[in-house]
C-alpha cells in the first residue's frame, strides 16, 4: 500500500509538473544573429541559397533534392528535402519569398508539428563586403512538443551560430576573382 501511495505521488507531481510547464513554456524561440562577410552581396545570397553549394558549408547534409521549382539569378521559390547518412525524417525545406538579393524567407517543416521559420537579411556594406541577419523562429504545435522544446533556444542558438560561422568561413575562402 506504501507503494501505490508513493507511486501515485510520482504520478501527481508528474502530470502537475508537465501542465505548469504547458502553460509557462514559451509558444515560440527566436534568435537573432548578424554577421560580417568579405565577400560581395550576390555571392553571399548564391552560396546561402544555390541547392549545389549549400551542402559545401552546411554540416551533416549529404544533399539537396530539389522537388519543385528551380534556382536562377533573382533566388528560387522552391521545395527542397535535405538529407544525411544519420536522418531517419527528411524534412522539407521550402523558400517561400524572395526579394532580390536583399531578403528571403524559409520554413522548414518536420512533421506537421515542428516549424522552423528563417528570415534572411542581406545588406551590402561596400562593394566586398556584404552584412547578414538571420531571424530564425522555432514553434512547436501543441502542449507535448511545447513542453519538449521549452528549453531549446539555447541549443537553436549555438546551431544556427556554427551554420552562420560555416557559411562565413566558406565563403572567404573562396575567390572572387573569375577563373580564365
């Protein structure tokens, strides 16, 4: 009988536990992040966005299935499915606006219940050297994905920084002078 009474206790505290924590978790991270890159404008955007470079810089991403649509020199509204060797899911990757060169929005969508929305943001500071915020909002849809993301912005954080720092390096390593 001890047992039951303490399992019970457990039981308790565990579901009072996870509805205070469904209605004092945040519905939503953002993380802002800006950064500085030696490179001009239109090559920032084309190695941000161009489905054939984005695996040169991204970490864990094998490939890029374009499903629709089709990149060209004002950006792409298309639908993409990253992959790796580890991912059990492929989410979708669709860029849904784009205004050119200056800015695009994302949205990654994994299973209908997490929603990763990115808003890019180029500004051209001289002739080589191009600005970039990214805007990056995570939402989980319903009380157990709230509850399970509810520390996660940290972890966005720090992600989307190493993928920003990748993206930097791997652009000012590469040249701007044309090949003859």
């Amino acid at each position: 009988m001890k047992i039951l009474k303490y399992a019970l206790i457990f039981i308790g505290f565990g579901l009072l536990g996870t509805i205070l924590a469904t209605f004092f978790a945040p519905d939503n991270h953002v993380v802002v992040q800006e950064l500085s890159i030696n490179q001009p404008l239109d090559q920032c955007w084309d190695a941000t966005f161009n489905p054939e470079k984005v695996t040169m810089w991204r970490d864990n991403l094998d490939s890029v299935e374009t499903v629709s649509g089709h990149y060209d020199e004002t950006g792409y509204k298309a639908l993409f499915v990253f992959s790796d060797q580890e991912q059990v899911s492929k989410p979708a990757y669709e860029l849904d606006s784009v205004f050119k060169h200056e800015s695009a929005t994302s949205s990654i969508i994994l299973s209908d219940k997490i929603r990763l929305d990115t808003k890019y943001e180029f500004e051209q500071i001289d002739s080589s050297s191009t600005k970039l915020k990214v805007t990056t909002i995570l939402t989980p849809s319903g009380w157990m994905y709230k509850v399970m993301f509810a520390g996660s912005g940290n972890g966005l954080e720090v992600k989307r920084q190493a993928e920003l720092d990748n993206l930097k390096k791997w652009l000012e390593n590469q040249s701007t002078t044309p090949i003859q």
